[in-house]
C-alpha cells in the first residue's frame, strides 16, 4: 500500500528524507530501497547512515555487498545486492543476523525476491525530469511511524 510519495527536486531534498527515514528506523526493521541505477538510492542511503551514525562518508556496498554502521540503539547493515547471482547469497551475507537485533537497508531488493520480511518499507526512487520521486508503500505501522518522523 503506498504510504506516501514525495517530489525530491534535489540531491539536498534526497539526503533531506534519508535524515528523516533514519528517525522511523528501528531494530528489526527491513527498507528496500529500489529505482534505477543513478535514481539516488546511495544518496538516500549515506544520508540515513549519516543521521543515525555519525558516520559521515559511508561507502557504497556496492564492492563489499555489505556495510555496517552502529548506531546508539542498533547496528544498521547495509547491503547492495545487485551483484547477486542467487537470492538465496542474501543468507551468506548476515541477512539473519542482521535483523537479529539489527536494522537493514537494502539496495536492489529486488535480487532476494522472497526472502526479505514482507513488513519491510519500501523506497522506491524514480528519475522525475531534473530531479527523483520517492514512493513509500508498507503497511500502516509504517505509515504511522513515517508520519511521526515528519514525513507521511
């Protein structure tokens, strides 16, 4: 169910809604973020890294497959799956662990088809002419959480 979609004219409104979307996050929690590749899901993802580390220059995963970052509350594992050849690798990367008293974001959620929580959030990020669209779809514990994070 789509939750919310939102104009992002700019890569500052992009890093803009990861610093909110870090304030909903919790431990357990599952975000997808999908879009085509330069959609800005690396620019929302640092931001919200960012936000709820500290940790300022957060690589892409893109190489890694997977990233971690602790937080005051939680430990934030974050994954790039684009270069998984099978769905089922999501398990040799720590998926389990991760949600084990962990949060994990997702690029290219798409590969682990199945397998991800079907409560997660996802972020899908579209190129709008200069600038992205974001469009939020989860459930309505995640509309209510977005919406106290001041952003639904």
């Amino acid at each position: 169910m789509a939750i919310k979609e939102t104009d992002l004219p700019d890569e500052a409104a992009t890093r803009a809604l990861g610093a909110r979307l870090a304030r909903a996050l919790g431990a357990g929690d599952v975000v997808r973020l999908e879009g085509d590749l330069g959609a800005g899901k690396s620019t929302l993802a640092r931001a919200l890294i960012a936000a709820l580390t500290g940790f300022e220059e957060a690589p892409s995963p893109t190489f890694t497959l997977v990233e971690t970052y602790e937080s005051p509350d939680f430990a934030l594992w974050h994954f790039d799956l684009y270069r998984l050849e099978k769905p089922e690798e999501v398990y040799e990367l720590g998926l389990e662990e991760a949600l084990d008293g962990g949060a994990a974001l997702i690029e290219w959620p798409q590969r682990a088809e199945g397998l991800l929580p079907a409560d997660a959030l996802t972020v899908r990020l579209e190129i709008a002419g200069a600038g992205r669209r974001a469009v939020m779809e989860g459930n309505e514990a995640w509309a209510a959480r977005l919406k106290k994070a001041g952003i639904a």
